[in-house]
C-alpha cells in the first residue's frame, strides 16, 4: 500500500454533488481529495440526466422526420427517414464525453486531486481505496463527504440479465428491439418508453398503482396520459409482475387477481432506485438511517463529527440539482462559513412528452398543510407560443394563500415547459405574490405568458381567457 494521503476534505462519489463540492472546495482553498471508481459526473451524467435527454431528442427528430414522410401541416416534405441508431448512441456518448471531461478539466483547475478507485471506509476520517490501474491506498480527511449516489431498484421476480435490462442498457442499445415492456410508470420509465416508442419500437407499460407518475395529481398527469394513447403505447394499469414464464413473456396480474402474459423482446425494469449504501463498509460508521437513507440535518451532517452525507445517498428528492446545492454548502461549511440548506422548494421535472414540471405545493399538499387557497390554471390552448410550436396541450397552474396572494406553488404540463423551472422556483424563493407576477410584463410570444396568465386568473382578470 501506498503511504496514506493527508487532506482536508475527502469525498467518495464524483457525481453532481460530489464534484460540486469539490469544485467549491478548491475554489475556497480547501485541499480536497475525490474519490470515484468509475466515469467523473456520475449516474447523472454518465447513465442517467444528460444521456436520456440526448436519446429524446433524438428520438423526437427521428419522429418529425417520420411525420413529415407522410404529411405535414407546415408543408414540409421528406423520403421515408431511417435511422442508425449506433450513430445515435456514438452521438449521445459524444455528449457524455465532452461534459465528462469537462469535469475532469475544472477539478485539475481548482487543484482537487481525483483519485480513481472503489472507497472501503475504515473509520470515520479514513478509506482504503482499491485503485483502477491496480494497488492500493489509503487516504485519511479531516472532514468526510458521503456522496455515494443511488443504484436502481431490482425485482427479484426480473432478475437483470438477457432480454430483462435497466436504463443503463436502454441508453446504450446496439440494436432496437420490435417489442419493448417497460415495468414502472414512473419518469424514467416513462421517458424512456415514449423515446422508444418515436423510435419505431412498439410498447406497453405495466404499472401496479391505478395511473402512471402516481407522485403526481391526475391533472396534471391527464394529458401526459393522453399523448401515450395517442402514440399508440398500452398502459397496463394497477397490474403487479409474477416474472417471466416458459416462453420468455412476462407474467402479470391485475388488481381483481387475474393472470396474463405480455410479450415482449425486451423488458425494462424501471421502477425506482434507492441510495447506495452496500459494499462499501458505510454500515461500519454505525451512522442514524432515515430508512435507507443515511440521516442528514439541515447541514447535511450525519451523527457523526465532521462526515456529511449528500444527494440521493440521503435520500429523497433524488435530484442532481438537489446534490450540487448541498455539495456546495458542505464546501462553504467546511472553509467556515455559515450555511444551511433551507430551500423553500426544489423544482422537479419529467421530460416526458409532455412535459411536467413541480415546484413548491400542490393543491392538495397546500389543503392539508392548513392553506386556504387560490388555485387557477392557465391553458396553452391559449397561448400563441404554444400553438405555433405544434403543441397546445397542458397548462401553467398557480396555487397562492388566498389572504395576502403569497405564491405556494407552480405547476405545469406541456411542451418544453420543464425551461419555466426557473421562473416558478425563482419566485417561490423570492417570496413573490400574485401581484408580483402579473404586474411584471412577460415577452409576447413565449411559453412565459402563461405564467403571467396564471396569476392574472387567479387574481380574476386573465387577459386571454
């Protein structure tokens, strides 16, 4: 074994939040140590975020170019498309390289030594690290970040393996199966399943609770639902697995207790993660669990002295943006400084076609918090942006106390809204009211209007509805 190396910071896991906090870390001085066993970005950046959303574009280019083959209000006209979807995935990696080497590029430039190789934690400052080229070594922090990120679930009733894969091999595909099952109606599932399905793919979800994206309301889920049906996707709703019979089908029952079969060239198990605390000797820390999750306060310390725990290792909101914000803090609050991680929301997005996009209350979180509430929508069936972009589906919904219009929380469904993100997490952060937004003066014409709109109607004077 190589002689220990002494930092100051160490951390385990170079994912969004992981290298975040490094990056701050060198930034403010901090001589810090990153630990990572496979590509620097982690989960998100190399099977996860950034890679999803380049196989959805894609997909939805190859499906305009299917549509303008047959016919096309714009007057567009093309020969019967193609595509070769290892060229596809050469152009997605293509992507994943650049922004990996990216990261690579800043930690060199803050002077953060990266350290290829699996962490095994000895003691509470200390990791062993078996490292990729072969040996060993063991470095020794005075403050320790947990950043070890989250696996996804398995079914022990569709064991990976052969025709059963997980996301990581539906972003990588070398060939297009004819036949897809997806298993989870969830966003990953979801997302994953409509990119394949614009890919010429036919597909069909099982999904064991009565609708698909359960987290969320069902208007708001409503026209997601209707675009699956209308790209001819079967929902198979409130269905459980059983496994796969003789014949390779996958077996199902349905909430009465029936059984059938569903067949299929591939199937995807796509039915959450959990955060990643086995096999690396995190149990020997003896550290307070929230379940799963390993137990953070509001400056993610754990009950441990000077280890913290970040991002989808603490559990939920499983979001990258989630674990940047926190990585960044656990980097001021080692240099000194006074933070805590008190958003008042983390905005939440499902690429799905339509969009969907969350931040801050619903109505029916705002009702059972106590609020008594202003609640208005706003459809883009009414927005000019909207319909010259082929896609007037959905609406921006606004939710404000109703006793001095402070705003609670956004929500909204349709194309390309998850890019409203920022306005509705902006103005929750900044404690803005109804009166705020519909007095600022929004472009024309832009999908923004109908945020502006929203808070118009609830007010009770929408301009254009």
């Amino acid at each position: 074994m190589n002689p220990t190396l002494e930092t100051t910071l160490l951390i385990i896991g170079g994912g969004p939040g992981g290298y975040v906090a490094a990056i701050r870390a060198g930034q403010l001085g901090i001589p810090t140590v990153l630990v990572e066993g496979a590509a620097l970005g982690g989960t998100c950046l190399n099977i996860g975020c950034i890679p999803s959303k380049a196989l959805i574009h894609a997909a939805e280019e190859f499906l305009k170019a299917r549509e303008y083959a047959a016919h096309s209000p714009l007057g567009i006209q093309v020969q019967a498309p193609q595509i070769d979807i290892a060229r596809t995935v050469e152009w997605k990696d293509g992507i994943v390289d650049k922004l990996t080497s990216g990261v690579a590029a800043l930690l060199k430039k803050h002077g953060v030594k990266v350290v290829q190789g699996w962490a095994r934690i000895a003691d509470g400052k200390t990791v062993d690290v078996e490292l990729i080229g072969g040996g060993s070594q063991r470095i020794h922090g005075e403050h320790l970040l947990l950043a070890a990120g989250s696996q996804s679930v398995e079914l022990p009733s569709l064991p990976l393996g052969g025709k059963v894969i997980s996301s990581t091999e539906a972003l990588a595909p070398s060939s297009l199966p004819g036949r897809l099952l997806v298993v989870g109606g969830g966003y990953i599932g979801l997302e994953l399943g409509i990119a394949y399905r614009k890919l010429g793919v036919e597909i069909a979800v099982v999904e064991a609770q009565s609708r698909i994206l359960p987290t969320y309301d069902e208007e708001l889920t409503r026209p997601v639902a209707n675009a699956l049906r209308k790209l001819g996707i079967e929902l198979h709703l409130g269905h459980s697995v059983l496994g796969l019979d003789d014949d390779g089908a996958v077996r199902v029952r349905n909430a009465e207790g029936a059984e059938s079969s569903l067949v299929a060239d591939q199937v995807l198990v796509a039915v959450g993660r959990h955060p990643r605390t086995a096999g690396w000797n995190l149990e020997s820390l003896q550290l307070e669990m929230n379940g799963r999750a390993v137990k953070i306060d509001d400056q993610c310390r754990t009950s441990m002295r000077n280890v913290y725990a970040i991002g989808d290792l603490a559990g939920e909101p499983m979001l990258a943006h989630r674990a940047m914000a926190q990585g960044e803090m656990v980097a001021e609050l080692v240099a000194g400084k006074r933070r805590e991680f008190a958003p008042t929301a983390i905005p939440a997005v499902c690429f799905t076609d339509p969009e969907v996009v969350v931040a801050g209350l619903s109505p029916e979180q705002a009702k059972a918090a106590g609020f008594d509430c202003l609640v208005a929508n706003f459809p883009f069936a009414a927005n000019g942006r909207a319909m010259t972009l082929e896609s007037s589906d959905g609406f921006v919904r606004v939710v404000a106390r109703r006793d001095n219009h402070l705003i609670l929380g956004w929500q909204a469904v349709g194309k390309a809204v998850s890019e409203l993100s920022t306005a509705f997490v902006q103005s929750l952060e900044m404690g803005a009211r109804l009166e705020d937004i519909a007095g600022t003066i929004h472009a024309h014409p832009t999908l923004g209007e109908a945020v502006q709109e929203a808070a118009l109607r609830a007010l009770g004077h929408a301009l254009h509805i």
